[in-house]
C-alpha cells in the first residue's frame, strides 16, 4: 500500500515537472494515458484548444475531438507497444464545436522512475490551424481590392455624372436667364422658388423680393384667390385648370398696375415625388396697345368715311374685302345687296 502511495506521488510530481517545463515551450502537447484521457497539457494547448488547463485534465480525447474510441485505441495500443511515432488524423473541437485543424503526432512516453507506465504525448503542428484564417483573410482582402477597384470606378462615374450634370445645369440657367419669357417656378404649395430676369423686367418684382412668398401675389383677383385650391385639385385627382395649357390672364405688377400677360404652366415630378410647377409669361402690353391702336385707327376711317359727301370704298389688297361708305347707295341708286365686294362694284 505503501508503495502504490509513493508511486502516486511521483506520479503527480512527475506531471507536474512535465507541465512546469512544457509550459515554456511554444509547441502544443498533450499527455494522453492509455484509457484516452488527458494526464497533462502545456499552456500552449490549452491556447490552441480555447480552453483553461484545468478544464482539459481528466477529459477522455474523444470528448474534445472527432476521433473515434476504437481509432483512439487501437493509436494508442499501437505507439506504447511499438514505441513508434504515429500521425493521427484527427480534428481538435473547440468548446463551440469549430474544427481545430492540426498536424498532430503521437509516440510513446516514459519515465524511468514510473517504467511500468507508458504514456501517448502528443504534439499539435499549428501550422495547419492557419491555413484556415490565412485563406480566409485572403479572399478578404480579395474582396477588399475588388470593392476599392468598384468604388474607384463608381467615383469615376459619378465625378463624369457631376460634370455632365454641372455642363447641364449651366446651360439651363444660361437659357433661364437668357428667355424672353419671363419664367416662375414654384413649389406644390405655391411658393416661389425662382423667378428668371425677364420676370422681373415683366413684373418689377426682384429675385429676393418674390422668393419664398405666395405666387398669388404676382396674379389678378381673378385666380390668385382660387390658385392653391388648383394645385391642390391637380395633384389628388390630376384634374387640369391651366397646367399644360396656355391662355391670357391679369397678373399684377409690384407697383399696382393690372398687365395682361399669356401664361403656360408646366408640372415636373422630381426624383423625391416632389413637384414644382415652371410658368411662362409673355408679356402682352404691346400687343393689346398695337389692338387698341387699330381699333381706333378703324373707327376714325370709318368716322371719315361716314362724314363725307362723295362715295367711298375701301379694298383690302390681301383679303379681297370691299367696305363701302354709306352714301354710295343713294349716289348709284344700287341696294346694299346689289353691291358684290369682288372687283365688279356693280351689276
């Protein structure tokens, strides 16, 4: 009894010197006795294996491992009898089941003061380990240069995107300042966005002042009171008033002054399913004095013409049409309806 006591003692002195020395080596070993479980382990292992020495010692190998009872075994039957090294094909599990690919050898392990014991050390080549991580961080860094190169192309397409989009913009607001037509743009809720310089020739109201404020104040009673309720019928139902068409309306000058003016409103939807509304004005003042000058012109011929004596008759050369005072009846004693405007006067 005495002896199995001092027997066990070395024993536990012997594992204890293994480990002490072992720990220093940068090499994983395991000590396997001949039931399969583990006597022994440097801190190396116990890193490789994710888990603490204390949680490793008394595990039988096939409870951290994939190797069967009957491989263990008949591995370890084989290297203690023989005294020859083996390779054990055989993957490590860490505590969350993951694969611990490693080169592992076993052989033979003995002391002389314990002769009548034989122990399986075992050694783990790391090496194999990283292949794992290294192809991973590989085709990391494959997919890294592949997502530089898509990036750098994508800028590239986006810096020629700005540029068109800058040479667009440019010629955009070279026509806007450029139209003889005044142009408004406001948003759906009728609030002035941008007016172009021919607006504010046409209206007397000046980029800054109009900016920001209703576009009723640039209309004539007429609309300006029934204008959002426009928009607003537009965007529910789709429903159009003036949007898309054209037609003369009053607008109101900065100064009071009422100005006919022939408007045409467009709608365009933006990318954000905002909407702007662009109105174009043409001014009209020119052509209503040019109407109210022939209309006068007219009367004061027809005025002469009414107050002679002698007969008249006016032929319009591009229309054909004859217009006759009054007293040309009674002086040719022809009826009205007997004078034809087609060149024979009379028949």
């Amino acid at each position: 009894m005495a002896s199995n006591t001092s027997d066990s003692e070395l024993r536990t002195e012997i594992l204890e010197r293994f480990e002490e020395v072992s720990d220093q080596i940068p090499v994983c070993l395991i000590l396997v006795n001949t039931a399969g479980n583990i006597i022994a382990c440097n801190l190396s292992a116990a890193r490789f294996l994710q888990r603490e020495k204390s949680q490793l010692i008394g595990k039988d190998l096939t409870d951290i491992s994939d190797i069967s009872e009957q491989s263990l075994a008949s591995t370890i039957k084989y290297s203690i009898s023989s005294r020859n090294p083996v390779n054990l094909s055989f993957n490590f599990l860490s505590p969350l089941g993951e694969q611990l690919s490693g080169i592992i050898y076993g052989s033979r392990y003995q002391t002389a003061k314990l002769s009548n014991t034989a122990n399986l050390l075992i050694k783990i080549d790391e090496s194999k380990k990283l292949i794992k991580p290294f192809l991973a961080l590989k085709n990391q860094l494959e997919e890294t240069k592949n997502l530089v190169q898509q990036l750098r192309y994508n800028k590239k397409q986006l810096e020629a995107a700005n540029e068109e989009l800058e040479d667009f913009s440019s010629q955009m607001g070279a026509i806007f300042d450029a139209s003889v037509s005044g142009i408004v743009v406001i948003n759906e809720k009728g609030i002035v966005q941008k007016i172009s310089p021919s607006t504010e020739k046409i209206l007397g109201w000046s980029q800054d002042e109009i900016v920001g404020k209703n576009v009723s104040l640039l209309m004539g009673s007429d609309i300006s009171a029934k204008h959002d309720s426009y928009l607003n019928n537009y965007l529910e139902t789709g429903k159009t008033y003036i949007i898309g068409s054209g037609r003369e309306v009053i607008a109101m000058h900065k100064n009071g002054k009422a100005i006919n003016i022939f408007l045409t409103v467009g709608h365009v939807k933006l990318h954000n399913n905002k909407s702007l509304f662009v109105g174009f004005i043409r001014d009209l003042t020119d052509i209503k004095h040019a109407e109210s000058n022939l209309h006068i012109n007219q009367l004061m011929l027809q005025a002469v013409i009414d107050a002679t004596t002698d007969g008249v008759w006016d032929l319009h050369i591009k229309t054909g049409i004859t217009e006759f005072s009054s007293n040309i009846y009674e002086l040719t004693g022809y009826a009205k309806e007997e004078v034809v405007p087609d060149g024979i006067f009379f028949r």
